[in-house]
C-alpha cells in the first residue's frame, strides 16, 4: 500500500488545477478550428497542442537528473532551450525569411498606388495603441504592441511584445497568431459593410508584365530604406528581402528550396508550439488577457476597414482608374490569406473577377508597413 500511496504522490494528478482545466478547453476549441475547420491549420494546430502541453504537469522547460552523489540536480529541460528562439528573436526573422521566399513583389510594382492600401491598413495598429492608453490600463509599450496586432503579422508581433512587453508576449502572440488564422472569418463581414455590390463587381485593368530586374532593385532599394529609416526592425526587413533576392535571382534554387519549405516548415513547428506554451493557466487566464484579446479583435476590424475605405477615397480621386476596395482589406499583413479572402469575396459577386494578384500588392505592402510600424515603437518607446 504505501508503494502504491507513493506511485500516486510521483503523479501530477495533484498538480492540475480548475485553471487548467479550462485551458485545455480552449485548446481544444484552437484544435477544433485548426482541424475541423482548417482555419491556418499550420499556425493553429502547433499553437493549440502547445497551449495543452503546458497546462499538463511536464517537465519541459525545466527537468533534472540524479549525480553521482544520489542528489537530484535541476536543469533546463527541452522546450527552455526550444523557446529561446522567440526570446533571443530568432525565429520572427527566420520566419521572415520564407516570407520574402515565397512573396512576389510583382503586383506591387506593377500598381504601385496599392502600396498606399498597405499603409492605410496601419491605422488600426495606430488607433489601437492610442485606445489602450487612453483606457489606462497599459503602459505606452504594452499599449504599442497590443496594436500591432492589427497588423496581423505574428513574427512582428512577438518581435515587438518581445522588446517592448515581455510579460505580454504569451496572450499577445496568441490573438496575433489566432486573427492570422480567422482571417476567413472576421474580414468578409467587415468588407461587405462597407462596400456596396456595384463596387465589388469592379474590375481592375490588367497588370503589366515585371522584370527580374525590377523585382531585384525594388528589393534592394526597400532594404536599403528601411533599414536607414527604422534601423531597429533591421533583422526582419533584411530577412524579408534576403528570401526575395534568393528567389528572383534564379540561380540558387536550392537555397529558395530550403527556405519555403524546410526552414520555414521546422521553424513554424517550434515557433506554433512556443507561443502555445506560453499560455500558462495563471499567466493567461488574467483580466488583461481578456482586455488584448478584444483590443486585438478591434485592431484588426480598424485595420481591414481602412484599407477598404481608403481604396474608395482613391477611387473618388481617380476615377478613371478604379480600385476594387475589395483588394484594401488586403493591407493587413496576413500573406497570402488576406488576399485569398479578397479573391473569395469577390468572386462571390463576380466569378469571372480575378483580383488575388491585384490583392497581393496591398498584402505585401502591410508586411513592409507593419514592420516600419514596429519599427517606429521600438525607436521611441525601446
């Protein structure tokens, strides 16, 4: 009996609490929705396993073994080591790297105008961060990056809550990663509010044929700008442009290879389940997570609509020309699902009307837009 009382007390049964009870109810909801659902199944699925991981009783971020002597000595175990990627900000970068791998800039230089789109898309990140001030519960850094999530760009959100809200990083990255994924869900709503059905059957002349050359020189010439004006994000546009430069030189496949697939792939795996761990029952379950999480959700509607209506102030101040405002809601940074949402929308109106590579350009400017943006908060606030 009493080696059986003490298998029991070696258990961690003792150690699971009502607070984690609920939380593996809301991994089970990130499961649902990322395999039932398929909403980014690649971002929710590593996020949500991560989320129950750490809500179990393990001994994944610190663990122990016995020395010579019979004493039990404590040491990291493997996900301290694994999370180091966020916390020494390696991983946004990386990420960013089979970003500019798999981005096409081809759409934004041959409509450059849609650049504007990408940066009206900001306003929500911009209008947020004033919003969490002004309700005097969040310090101008924390206010700062609770915004970004209107950007809807992960890596950049855990690479500013990183800087600037390091206590923050877990429900931050968390509704970053989560509106990423509903990106399907929450636009459409938004994007026919604002628009009527004549101006979501607007077609959009076709765009011209880009050069290698361009592509190479407008990489080039951004990372150059960026880099001069927001020296802080310098190792996330680098990355970005350093994928797109493999890419459009055409000479290295395998690194372009290597780079969409399986340095994006294994990454994306360890970076899922890092921000789910950090969702710890009593570091999550906290009134200012739920405060992040609506401010998130509200980041990320101001975000959609601007684009959207900004696209219709340009379409009044060039009319010859139109824009489908459709496309503005694509200003967000969520490469390539923004623009797929866009491209639905639309067809839902008009079959025959193809606007995913006009969409791409707004959606490749929010990536650049969202970085300058992180890039200006760590400059002023850092």
């Amino acid at each position: 009996m009493e080696t059986v009382m003490e298998m029991v007390n070696n258990m961690g049964f003792k150690d699971i609490s009502s607070q984690m009870l609920i939380m593996w109810v809301v991994a089970s909801v990130l499961l649902y929705l990322g395999i039932k659902k398929q909403f980014e199944p690649l971002l929710l699925v590593p996020i949500a396993f991560g989320s129950l991981l750490t809500n179990l009783p393990t001994r994944l971020f610190y663990d122990g073994g016995w020395n010579i002597e019979g004493m039990f000595v404590p040491f990291e175990g493997l996900y301290y080591y694994i999370s180091q990627g966020i916390h020494l900000e390696l991983f946004p970068p990386i990420i960013f790297l089979g970003v500019g791998a798999l981005t096409d800039f081809g759409p934004l230089i041959a409509n450059p105008r849609t650049l504007l789109l990408g940066g009206a898309a900001q306003m929500g990140v911009l209008f947020t961060a004033f919003v969490a001030v002004v309700c005097g519960v969040f310090t101008l850094g924390e206010a700062a990056s609770i915004g970004i999530i209107g950007g809807a760009d992960g890596p950049t959100s855990i690479f500013l809550s990183n800087k600037l809200a390091k206590h923050l990083l877990g429900p931050i990255a968390v509704a970053a990663y989560t509106y990423m994924a509903l990106v399907p869900l929450i636009q459409p709503p938004i994007m026919r509010a604002f628009t009527t059905e004549k101006e979501r059957k607007i077609r959009m002349k076709s765009l011209r044929p880009v050069s290698k050359l361009e592509k190479l020189v407008f990489a080039i010439m951004v990372l150059i700008f960026c880099v001069i004006v927001v020296p802080d994000v310098s190792a996330l546009v680098a990355m970005l442009m350093l994928g797109n430069v493999l890419k459009e030189s055409g000479v290295v496949d395998r690194l372009v290879k290597a780079s969409q697939n399986e340095i994006i792939n294994v990454v994306t795996i360890f970076l899922g389940t890092s921000v789910g761990m950090t969702m710890q029952a009593d570091l999550f379950l906290r009134p200012t997570t739920i405060m992040i999480i609506v401010l998130g959700v509200f980041a990320f509607g101001i975000s959609t609509a601007s684009g959207v209506l900004f696209a219709k102030v340009m379409n009044v101040l060039s009319p010859k020309n139109p824009i489908n405002p459709l496309i503005g809601s694509a200003g967000v940074s969520a490469v390539p699902m923004a623009a797929r949402v866009s491209q639905t929308v639309g067809a839902k109106y008009d079959p025959q009307n193809f606007l995913l590579m006009h969409a791409m350009g707004p959606n490749v400017a929010g990536v650049i837009g969202t970085a300058v943006a992180a890039g200006y908060f760590i400059s002023k606030l850092a």
